[in-house]
C-alpha cells in the first residue's frame, strides 16, 4: 500500500494543542476533562491525568478560566482571527489576514488539513525559540476548492489520485467503488468528500476521465478543470440561446438612436471571430469631431432571470486559451447576434464623444443605438494606413485574400482618429499612467493545434487607436454614473505595493536602472522610464514582468478608489460585454440610470463584483498555463539544440533561465553547474562558486539544453552548458 492512511499513533499526543484547540473551537461552551478526554479518544489514567494537568497551566497562563468547579472555557482574546492560507511548495503555508500587519507562518502540522486558498480561523502564537508567530488552523470555514486534477493510481482494493498542483500536499484516496471509468495512469478530475480526522489523505470520488497524459485535449481539459472553468456549454443552454430572436426589427429600431448612414467599422486582431465594439467617425459642422464608441448591446438578448444569464454570470469570463477560446456566451450570440460583423445591422449600446483638435471632451451622449458596419479591419491594415500617413494607400492583400484599397474616408477618419489618440495618450502618461507594452508571447499553430513558432505580439499605433478610445467610453460612463452617487461596477487599481518596489529597485540596480520612490507621481515617471530603458535588452522580459509583479491587482468594485496604472479618478469596463459580465452589468445599470432609477443595492453588487474578480482570476491562471504547455510542448522537439538565455530568477536551489530567441523558461538545477560547487547568497542574489568566487546573478546570459520537458506538470528543466562570457 502507497501508505497507513487510515491508521494513527496512539502515542503520547500533544495534549497542550488538542486541549487548546478543543475549548478554542467552541468559545462559549463549558468543557471538564473528561468531555476532553472523550473528544481526544483517550481513555486510560495517564493521559486524563496529563488533560487535567494541560487544563490547569493553561489557566495558570490566563488563557481560559474556570466557570465552576473543574468545568473551564477558552478567554476570547485577538488571537483568534479569520483569512485565508497561502500554500508554499514546501508543505507548510501562511496565514492571509487584513486585520494582520504580516501574514504569519503556518508550520505543515498546524496545518490541520487546511489547503491553499481555503478560509479558515487560526490562532496566532509567538514560538519560544525564536518570538516569531506562528499560526495553527482551528477551524477550516470555507474550501476554497472541492475539486482537483491529477493522475490515477489505481491499485488492487483502492486508489490514489497524485494532482499537478505543487502547493497541494497531499494525495486524494479513492474507494475501489468511487474510481468511476477510470483507468490506470489517466489524468481524472476528482471531487474531495470527506477528510476524517485519523487519515492522512482525504477521500475523494473519480467524476470525470480527462484522457490520457500528454495528449493534447487532455492537458488542455485539465486546464480548465484545475480551476473550475468549463469547456462547453449545457445543451439547455444552448437550446435556451438558439430559439432568441435575433433579427433586427423596425420597431426595435424605432427605439434607439440611428447611427446607420454615420462610417462605421471596426478594428480587431486578424483571427478574432466576435467583434463587440466598433467605431463611428464625423466632422461636425463646427469643425469637431463626432467619434461614436459602439459597444455590442449583449443585455437586449440576456436577460435577467434567464437559464443563458445564469451561465453566463456564473463564467463571468471568456477564457483565453493558446489554441482555442472557451467564451461566457453561446455561438450564435457571441460570434453572430451580437458580433459587429461588417455589412449587417446590429444592435449597440453606444458612447458618443465630440472632440475638438486637443482630443478634449466637448460633449458626451450615451444609449443605445443601431449602427451598420462598412468595414472591418485587422490591426495590421489600420497600421499600414497609419504608417504610410497618406490618402493614397498601396494595394495589399486584404483579409478575404484579395486585392484592396481602403476607400477614402475610412483612410481619413483613421488618420485623424490616430492623432486624436496619440493626443489622449500623451495626456494620460501625463497624469502618470503606466506604460505597460509587455511583450505578448504567441504561437503559430499546425492543424492539429501543434506549436511549430513563437513569435511576439506588441502593440502598435493602430492597437493604441483602439485602446484609447475604449479607455475614453469606459472612464466617461463611469464618470457620469459616479459623480451622481450611485451603486455602479467599477474597475478599480490600488497603488503599488511599497515592499514590492523596493525590491524592485534591489533587482533592477543589477542592471544600472533606479526607481525615484519619493511621491506618487515620481514613482509612475520613474516606471515609465524604466519600461521604456528596457525596451529591446535582453533583461526586458524580466523586467516588464518583476514591474508587472509591484502592482496591486485590478479587480471590479462597487468602491470606487480610482485606476492607479491609467490614472483615471473614475474607471469602469463597459466595452467588451460579450466576453466580460461586469460589462453586461454597466449596461444593465447605466440604461436604469438613463431611464431615471434610483442607485440599487450596493450590497449586491459587490457581491457579484467579487464574483467577477474572482472568475477573472482563474481564468488567467488557466491562460497561463495553457501558454506554459505550449512552451514545454514546444521545446521538446529541440532537445539537441542549445538556446542563448538570460538568467531570471536565482534561488537556493538552482536558477531559472529565460530563452531570448522564445521567452520559454525553465530551471537549472545548482547540482547541473559543475564547473564549480554553487551556494546560493541571498544577499547578492547570486550563486557563488567556491573555489572560483565566480558570481551567477539575474541577468547573466547563458546556454543551456533542454532536460527534461514535463508536460503534465508543465515543467522545463535545462542542461547547463557554459556562460557566455
């Protein structure tokens, strides 16, 4: 047997933590020694004896009192405090608390089967030996999941599942009768029922087989199902989203504001298959311009109360795979009734701007409207209007794989659309914004969903365009909503986290770049010019990444505290409600204002704002890790081959090494160094050979061989070859 999960010592236990724990459990109830002793599961002289003795120094400390003759119960004092565990890799973790300066160390054995992520009351201690506290779970309030994914081993009576999670410390034992379909060695996606107090591993159930480990569709499943995310839809949902009427009737129409005969067309990556916003451009006869943001009216199909709305709340997030995208809406909504596809009329809900040659806001309109798209345009072909900064453009090959020349008012109103931007983003960096191009990391893909190239996406004029004229609707509604009191989703960003920069700066030194900490608008200059002094060096990657890290984390609130990275006072996402439900609900809320409501429950709209945040987050950890496979999968058809890398991370136990020519990362192990014995100087952030005194450290190139490629735990391990010295 794999191990003696069922089975425990009935040995000496530590009465001093089972006492404490019992009376802390139930701060209101009396106990004596013998209710203890029954809890415990003890029955014999010496351990009644050592309760009592337990009981009597604990009161003799002022923990807990006598109620009355040999009953006690706990005195509550702040100790005891509610949060979250944060799993380390090394089978202990630390308690995550607001009301905390710090979060404190959970040793693995005051664990008490909690997990990563789970809620749970602890109590805080200060250990003898070094005045450090230290926390040990009383109480698991909430799992944070109940579900996991790992590979089966199934033995003769009985089985265990082993998961790809490196904070997850612990197998899951599965019943002979609970293995479901499964067979030997397959990746299974499992549900935890039960963990009793006695064993070891807790129990669980097979409920679904994912495949085989290393195919393809297996690993991509597996993905999603670590993080709860579905991968197709319920097909009553699907029969729900199929029998809306989507045509585009006159009385409908009658309805909105007309904005068919104004240029329309919209600007996407060249293999998107929903287009949820597109863009109107008008000279106004006081010489201004009427830009119209256009937004797919999801919320006229969705509605509230529906079984489609329910889905589509509870996904709340298209998720963004390397090979395929899992989207929040059903087809025939997301790519057809409310994709922005050219030539054909759609329902929009609409933010229209007149702006002046300064790019400011003269006057602002939004509601909903009906537009007809004359044109759609991938990012490179609105670049090369804008490159060749002429009306006359050369003819190319067009997305329909023909011969095109974009007609002259489309060539017009993106020029001018372009300066206006350029404008508006100058403005922004102004007002100390963050300048985040980070390098995107892309796959070209063979039919059968292979990685066969890497190449890097970065943004240009024409994704700027877009980008600033999304961010104009988006901060204008939440604006006019904001500055009228009332309960409204916003997208809000803290300041960065102080420690973080500093470390930051302790980083970048290595590099000759330094950070001006001094106020709030020195720090946002200071990052600006560090992104932009990276650009192009081989430490940019790291960089861009390491400064990415500083920041807090943008999430959805009905607490409005501004955008730090955008510098805006007001924030909110309204432009992109097919694959975003916070959007939907800006919709919903800011038609209600229109329309002369008055500010609903704010109450629950944070709740469906945590909500949203909280799916947003797992769906980029899954984005994450399908780019991860890909990279792995990727690098094992280049074993022989030897990559030039830049050292990223150094730790104790080896260095992490990001290849320049693809940004794949993998770890080298301090055994693999052999030309020297390597320790690792915290100090420095190095390693440092013994003899040779020679120094490894962050941003050091290097070669290296691929090791080993680990598919299922998306893992790289390198070879190291020599340093390029």
């Amino acid at each position: 047997m794999k191990k003696n999960f069922r089975k425990m010592s009935k040995k000496a236990k530590d009465f001093s933590a089972h006492v404490y724990k019992i009376l802390s459990k139930e701060p209101n109830k009396d106990f004596n020694y013998k209710q203890i002793a029954a809890i415990i599961e003890v029955n014999d002289t010496q351990s009644r004896n050592e309760i009592i003795k337990e009981l009597l120094v604990l009161k003799k400390a002022g923990k807990i009192e006598e109620t009355e003759r040999g009953k006690f119960r706990i005195i509550s004092k702040a100790e005891y405090y509610e949060g979250t565990v944060d799993m380390t890799t090394r089978k202990s973790g630390y308690f995550v608390c607001k009301e905390l300066e710090d979060d404190v160390y959970i040793p693995f054995i005051n664990l008490n089967h909690a997990l990563d992520g789970d809620k749970v009351k602890c109590y805080i201690y200060n250990r003898r030996s070094s005045r450090k506290p230290e926390a040990e779970v009383l109480e698991i309030l909430e799992r944070a999941k109940t579900e996991f994914v790992g590979v089966i081993d199934i033995q003769k009576n009985f089985a265990f599942v082993t998961t790809t999670n490196a904070k997850m410390y612990t197998d899951i034992f599965i019943p002979k009768n609970e293995i479901f379909e499964a067979q030997h060695g397959d990746v299974v996606l499992v549900s935890m029922v039960d963990w009793p107090k006695k064993a070891d591993s807790p129990f669980g159930k097979v409920i679904k087989v994912l495949g085989k480990p290393g195919e393809h569709d297996t690993e991509i499943h597996a993905i999603l199902a670590e993080y709860g995310l579905p991968y197709d839809f319920p097909i009553e949902v699907e029969a729900y989203a199929n029998q809306i009427d989507t045509s585009i009737t006159e009385e409908e129409i009658a309805k909105r504001k007309d904005m068919r005969k104004v240029l329309t067309f919209t600007i996407d990556p060249k293999d998107a298959k929903d287009f949820d916003d597109a863009l109107s451009f008008q000279v106004l006869p006081n010489g201004n311009y009427e830009i119209g943001v256009h937004i797919a009216d999801v919320s006229h199909y969705l509605q509230e109360g529906t079984i489609l709305d329910d889905e589509a709340y509870d996904r709340a997030t298209s998720v963004y795979l390397v090979d395929r995208v899992v989207p929040m809406l059903p087809e025939v909504l997301s790519n057809f009734a409310c994709s922005l596809r050219p030539n054909e009329e759609k329902y929009t809900f609409s933010a229209i701007f007149q702006l002046n040659e300064k790019a400011e806001v003269i006057d602002s309109w939004f509601g909903r409207t009906v537009i007809y798209s004359d044109q759609r345009f991938a990012y490179e072909e609105a670049q090369e209007i804008i490159e060749s900064k002429s009306d006359i453009i050369p003819a190319h090959i067009s997305l329909t794989g023909k011969e095109y020349h974009a007609p002259k008012p489309i060539v017009e109103a993106t020029l001018k659309m372009d300066d206006l931007a350029k404008i508006l983003r100058r403005k922004r960096m102004n007002a100390g914004a963050i300048s985040f191009d980070k390098v995107e990391v892309k796959f070209n893909l063979n039919e059968n969903a292979e990685p066969v190239g890497v190449y890097f996406k970065q943004s240009k004029d024409a994704n700027h365009l877009i980008e600033e004229f999304m961010l104009l609707a988006n901060r204008k509604v939440a604006e006019f909503i904001g500055k009228q009191k009332k309960t409204f989703v916003y997208r809000i960003h803290d300041e960065p986290n102080e420690d973080k920069l500093f470390g930051l700066q302790n980083v970048i030194s290595k590099f000759g770049y330094n950070l001006n900490l001094k106020s709030k608008q020195d720090i946002s200059t200071s990052l600006n010019k560090l992104l932009e002094d990276v650009q192009g060096k081989k430490e940019q990657n790291m960089v861009d990444t390491l400064t990415i890290r500083c920041m807090s984390k943008a999430a959805y609130s009905t607490h409005n505290i501004g955008h730090y990275g955008l510098a805006f006072d007001y924030y909110s996402h309204f432009t992109s409600p097919i694959r975003r439900y916070p959007d939907v609900m800006a919709h919903r809320l800011l038609q209600f204002y229109l329309d002369g409501g008055k500010s609903v429950s704010e109450e629950l709209y944070e709740e469906k704002c945590m909500h949203s945040s909280d799916r947003e987050g797992l769906a980029a950890k899954a984005e994450r890790d399908s780019i991860k496979y890909m990279q792995v999968k990727y690098m094992q058809d280049h074993k022989d081959q030897e990559f030039l890398g830049v050292v990223s991370g150094v730790t104790e136990w080896g260095i992490y090494v990001e290849i320049i020519e693809n940004k794949c990362e993998g770890m080298v192990r301090i055994r693999e160094i052999k030309d020297d014995y390597y320790t690792f100087d915290d100090k420095q952030y190095a390693l440092v050979g013994e003899v040779s005194k020679n120094l490894i450290q962050l941003g050091d190139e290097v070669w290296v061989k691929v090791k080993n490629a680990d598919l299922v735990k998306k893992q790289l391990d390198f070879h190291f070859v020599r340093e390029n010295k």
